[in-house]
C-alpha cells in the first residue's frame, strides 16, 4: 500500500521585491521575469513542465531529445544553437534576457559568463542547486523548483510539480519496501579506459539509494572522479550501471567492461549484470522519477515485470 504524500504547503503568490539565495549568490527579483533563457536540457525540461514557456527566450545545450510532451511548446522556442564558446555571452545578451538558469558549468567564462558579470549586465541567473553542493538529494531538485515558483509567481504548478515528482518517487520506494529486499552494490560506469569515471556525492548517489541501491563510490569526497580498476574489483558490486550518452554506445561500454580481464571476478560482469540509464535521467529534473524506476528495475526485475 502506497503511503500517503502530505500535500506541499507554499504561499500562493509572491510579495515583490524577492530576494533568492542560490549557493553564495543573492538574487533580487522587484517583478517576475518576462524572457528567461535556459542553459541546459534537463532545465529547459523543468521550466516547460512548470509552464514557463511563455516566458522564455531561448535554450542551450541541449545534448538529447526533448520529452516528447514538452516539444511542442519546445519547438516555439528560439535555440540558441550559437551559445556556445567565445560567443555564448553575446549570443544570450542578443535575446534581451532578464533571468537566466542552468547548471553551474554554464556560469563560467567558458560557456556563458558567471553569475556575477551577469547580474552587472542585467541577467539574474540561478544555478541549479545539486551543481552547487556536495552530497545532492531530491531535497535539492525541490528547492530549485520551489524557487522557481517564488521567482515567476507560479507556486500552484511548483507544489503540483513536486507532488507528481514525489508520488512517482513514492511508487517505487514503496513497491521494493514492502518486498524486503536486500540493497545491492552498485558501480555507476560513466566513461574512462584507463580508469573509471564514476559518481561519488552526486544526485545519482541519491537515486540509486531510493532505487534500493547501494553506491560502493559513495564515499568518494567529489561529486564526480576517476577511481582505479583494482579499487572497483575491491568493491565487488552486484551491478553496474551505465550512464548511456554521447557518442560510445551503452553497449560498446559493456563490451569494454566485459572485455577487461581484470573485472573477471567482478559479480556483476560474472552475472551480466547491467543497468542502462539516460544521463539526462541522472540529471535534477522531472525525469529522476524515470531514472528511480528504471534504476529499480535493473536491481530487481522480479518486482518490476
């Protein structure tokens, strides 16, 4: 049985000027924003799915597939395919924006500008939480979306957005707590031929955890960091998962891991043992549902027939 979800308790609207603390960085709002620009795939995907489309002028680095029932408000909106490199800054101040949201890669003078320069130029911009911290949780994925309910008045769509993304979350924990399982060890294997790039105190430690997995890097002092091959024998996991993006396949990743005599014993290569998962899933948004739920099934089929 499914527990109950006690309703998310917020103000209906907001009392202007706003003031929004983002990491170390104070954003003062006198009036929703009117053209926001959004830096980053699974952002662009949070803000459409609040229904800030209407709103927004422009998107960025965009590395997948947009959700398909975001695409068509998707679609209305201008790409700003040239929002990268030296020209990024010039091509974000060309929409006029007035609020700006990504992750924290996106605020560097390497892709657009940071926070600072561009709140000199008129641009509040807000970084996604989980980029700023160690340690990450869906704690974090619902103050992003709770702050972006204060900052554009919509509160109503931000608690309904939680409270979709909770219940789904709700559905799985519940489902493998009630069967009593045991928590499996898990290698997450994002790329790296001489060693492996892994997650350490990042938001995809959390989700395997409410998948009922068990992260055997989850010690690791950095979000995300190479550890050797021998470490990872050392660690035995019972499954790897494989972050499946860009342009090495998921499968041409298992075949490399499975062609490494030196994670002959591992269990999970001994057992074929593998779990695909999208990155963008991995990423804070409204898809950490899906990644809970495909990240479950992975560690235990028998629940998920």
């Amino acid at each position: 049985m499914l527990a109950t979800l006690p309703a998310l308790a917020v103000a209906q609207s907001t009392t202007y000027p706003l003031t929004i603390q983002n990491g170390e960085n104070t954003l003062v709002f006198e009036k929703a924003p009117e053209r926001a620009v959004t830096l980053n795939g699974h952002v662009t995907e949070l803000a459409l799915s609040l229904g800030l489309a209407p709103k927004m002028v422009g998107t960025a680095y965009l590395n997948h597939p947009i959700l398909p029932e975001l695409k068509a408000d998707y679609d209305s909106i201008p790409i700003l395919s040239d929002g990268t490199g030296s020209r990024a800054l010039e091509v974000v101040l060309g929409t006029n924006a007035d609020f700006a949201f990504g992750r924290l890669s996106a605020f560097r003078d390497t892709a657009v500008a940071p926070v600072e320069k561009l709140k000199e130029l008129g641009i509040n911009a807000y970084a996604v939480k989980g980029t700023l911290i160690k340690g990450a949780t869906m704690a974090d994925v619902y103050t992003d979306i709770t702050n972006l309910g204060l900052i554009f008045d919509i509160q109503p769509a931000a608690t309904a957005l939680i409270n979709k993304i909770k219940g789904e979350i709700a559905e799985v924990a519940d489902l493998i707590a009630a069967a009593g399982k045991p928590k499996v060890r898990v290698l997450v294997y994002d790329s790296g031929e001489d060693a492996i790039y892994t997650t350490g105190k990042a938001l995809q430690t959390h989700l395997i955890e409410l998948a009922g997995g068990e992260n055997v890097f989850a010690d690791l002092e950095e979000t995300w960091s190479d550890v050797s091959w021998e470490e990872a024998v050392a660690r035995a996991p019972d499954v790897i998962v494989i972050n499946d993006y860009g342009q090495t396949s998921a499968e041409d990743k298992i075949a490399l891991l499975k062609d490494n005599p030196a994670l002959a014993s591992v269990p999970a290569i001994q057992n074929d043992r593998f779990v695909v998962l999208p990155l963008p899933s991995a990423f804070e948004g409204v898809r950490n549902p899906d990644a809970v739920r495909t990240l479950a099934a992975g560690f235990y089929p028998d629940l998920f027939q």
